[in-house]
C-alpha cells in the first residue's frame, strides 16, 4: 500500500480498515503466526476455509448435486464449471468425498482471513511479517486487498 496518499480515514472518523488476505489454506498456521505478531489491539482477523471444485461438464455438476456429494450451501458457476463451498467446513472430509465419489475434477482449498487493521503501520507490518515468512509457503504467496 505504502503510497503518497495517507491511510484514509472511514465513515466513523478513525483509520481501521477492512482488508481481505487470500492464502493457500496448507498455509493457515504460517499466515495465523505472522498475524499473531502484531497486537490484538492493532488487528483483528476471522478466518475460514472456502473449497473450489472445477468440472468438467455442467452435467456431473447437477449429478452431484442430486446425489446429494456437494454441500447444500455450494456457490454454483455454471460458466466456469465449478462449485465454490463458503465456508467449507471440514476441508478433509470434502477432500475425502471428492476421492470416493468425484472423477476428473479438480479440488482446491484456499483461506480467507478477513482482517480489520488499525493503521497503514499496522498493514505494513503483517506485510513484513509474511515477508519475513516467504520462503515457508506451501502454496502461493498470501494477498491482502481492500
């Protein structure tokens, strides 16, 4: 973020802000002790697992469906040809369902962490806390938006 602009300040006259930190969830104990650096009165963080399942056609989609393998809360994009599970659970049992009943699909879990930050100190430092963590990422490097 670190840009000429100053951290804006949000409809109640202060500077928290909402941010979004999307991770592989293999890296949810890495990303949780990066955050856990930073004082709980500067950041506050709610966390869960959401599971994308890609098809190959929209008819082992419905197939699913009705055979009831996919949660009833499944986010379902028929153009992409997948099914997004937010939240996901038990990301294990998921995993399991889709070895035993599902066939050329591809299963993903990755975390989000919704993140209130006090300040852009605060941003900048969960930033030079993954940092400092880049080389223990199983899967891709965390991102933060707003």
């Amino acid at each position: 973020m670190s840009t000429s602009e100053p951290w804006p300040t949000n409809i109640y006259g202060t500077t928290w802000r909402r941010g979004f930190l999307y991770f592989d969830w293999r890296d949810e104990e890495i990303v949780l002790e990066a955050i856990t650096t930073i004082s709980p009165f500067k950041v506050t963080v709610r966390c869960h697992p959401i599971a994308a399942i890609d098809f190959d056609t929209e008819a082992e989609m419905v197939l699913h469906f009705m055979a009831d393998t996919l949660p009833s809360h499944s986010k379902w994009n028929n153009e992409g040809m997948s099914v997004i599970i937010d939240p996901c659970r038990d990301p294990g049992a998921m995993q399991a369902i889709v070895d035993e009943r599902m066939e050329n699909v591809c299963f993903s879990v990755f975390g989000l962490a919704i993140l209130d930050l006090k300040d852009e100190a605060t941003y900048e430092a969960l930033e030079d806390a993954l940092a400092e963590r880049r080389g223990c990422f199983v899967g891709e490097y965390p991102v933060i938006e707003f």
